[in-house]
C-alpha cells in the first residue's frame, strides 16, 4: 500500500472519530438539556422562596404584621409543595393569632367607643367575644377599669370550633375563614359524640368529677389540664392533659384533649355559646 492511501485512510479515520466525538457530545447535550433546565428551575425557586421568607421576616420584626402574612401566604401560593410547606403553614396561622389579639384594625373587627354603664364583660357579650380578647387587644391590664370614651378594638366575627375525628384536628374559625388548626386527642374507639354543639361554661383550672369524688385541680390525679370548654351533651368537653404524649391519638374517654398551652390559647378566644361542630 503506497504512502498515499494510508494517509487517505488516515485522514478518513480521523474523520470518523472527530465526528464520532462530536454526535456523541450532541446527544449527551441533548439528553441532558431537561435535567440540567429543571435543576436550573428548582434552584431558582428556591431562591424566590427564600427572598420571600426574608421579606415576610423583615415585615414581622417591624410589627407590619399584614404585610408579613400576605407574604407567608403567597409562599403557600406559589410553592405548593415545598418541602418548608407545614412550617409556613404553623406560622401563618401564628400570625393570624398575633393579629387578632394586637390593636391592629382588620376586616372581622369594628371600634366601639366606651358608653356610660359599659362593662369589658357586657361589650364582650354584646359582639359574641371573649373579655381575654378584648383586653389583649387593647392592652388593657385591668377588666375593671374602662375608661368612658375610649375606643376599643372588638373582634366581630363569629368564632366556631370543627373537630376531625379522623385526623385529630380542631380547627378553630372566624366566621368561614380559618384561624388555626391545633392536633386533639379523641376518644378511644372512635367513641367522642359527632355532631353539632354549643360551649356551654369555660373554667379556669377545673377540677375532676369523677365517680370515685371530685378530683381538685392541683392534685396530680386530675387529667383536665388547665383549662376546660364544657359542650352541650353531659359530660364531654374540650380541656387541656398531663399526658401531651397522647396527643395525635384515640386515647381519652370521649373528650377532646389538647396541650394546655393551646387550650389556654384557645380558650381565651372563643366565648361561651359557640359551636363546636364534630365529625368522624
């Protein structure tokens, strides 16, 4: 074989692989393009979902609570499935908490000047509220000093309690808007009563009927925690636990059980003659 056709041969070998090389370079390209997009896509959004948190935390440190729940909101709107989801969640419903109980006007709330003859427990009555709540949001540290001609802000929307046995959820409502979720105990074997009931009497630190006698608040024996919402049928309640352990679980004897600190919370919202409805 003369000297010219091998570096014929060469030149076409050469060919073959400089273009062997280059295909190849185009298909992994190519078969690349979408991974290297969609990563390019998540880390993006990543990075809006954090500007986002900045903002909304920039707004609540300098109290423009409104703004910074707007902000928490569109999170949840924008990023579904955000792998931050349930904490944005828990804060926003925090939020809307602060926001009830701070001076701040909003649309479920009026002001009302103090009449000659007013009470903070008859105005409460007379706006279906809480006197915790009014005194919270106006800052005031004594019920029995009110001042004539001041003017108060007053929740004004209807509070109601749904209770998911299924989930062991309560979910606490200003008229159809939710406030918060909380995680309940139930009764064993599903035997918490469904349907639709009345707070019938709050009380602070309860003590324990039982059949063996009355249990006092500061023994160690009584299960009720601090606070006790009583319902509408005989016996059943919502009310807080020693036992926080259990709560999440079918594990009471048909009462709704919650950490104190949450009932304690709830408690101060919620007036007596609100519905708590229940469903399996």
């Amino acid at each position: 074989m003369n000297k010219k056709v091998l570096l014929a041969i060469a030149s076409i070998l050469a060919l073959s692989v400089i273009l062997l090389v280059v295909s190849r370079a185009i298909i992994m390209k190519r078969s690349g393009a979408p991974q290297v997009a969609g990563a390019m896509k998540a880390a993006d959004a990543s990075k809006e979902e954090a500007e986002l948190f900045n903002v909304a935390s920039k707004y609540a440190q300098s109290g423009d609570l409104l703004s910074a729940k707007d902000t928490y909101r569109k999170i949840l709107e924008k990023f579904p499935g955000s792998a931050n989801t349930e904490k944005v969640q828990r804060t926003l419903e925090d939020m809307n908490i602060l926001i009830m109980a701070s001076a701040i006007p909003t649309p479920d709330s009026v002001s009302y000047e103090v009449q000659k003859g007013d009470t903070l427990s008859k105005i409460a009555n007379k706006f279906s509220t809480t006197q915790d709540l009014i005194m919270r949001s106006n800052g005031l540290k004594n019920a029995a000093i009110v001042p004539l001609g001041r003017k108060l802000k007053i929740h004004n929307e209807k509070m109601s309690i749904v209770i998911d046995k299924s989930m062991n959820i309560l979910t606490l409502k200003s008229g159809d808007g939710i406030v918060k979720t909380y995680k309940v105990a139930t009764g064993i074997n599903n035997c918490t009563p469904v349907g639709s009931f009345k707070i019938i009497n709050k009380i602070v630190n309860p003590p324990w009927y039982t059949a063996a006698g009355v249990i006092p608040p500061d023994s160690p024996k009584n299960i009720l925690g601090s606070r006790w919402l009583g319902l509408s049928v005989q016996g059943y309640g919502i009310h807080g636990t020693t036992e926080p352990e259990s709560i999440g679980s079918q594990a009471t004897s048909g009462c709704i059980r919650m950490r104190n600190a949450e009932v304690e919370e709830l408690y101060a919202l919620v007036p007596q003659g609100s519905e708590v409805v229940i469903v399996d």
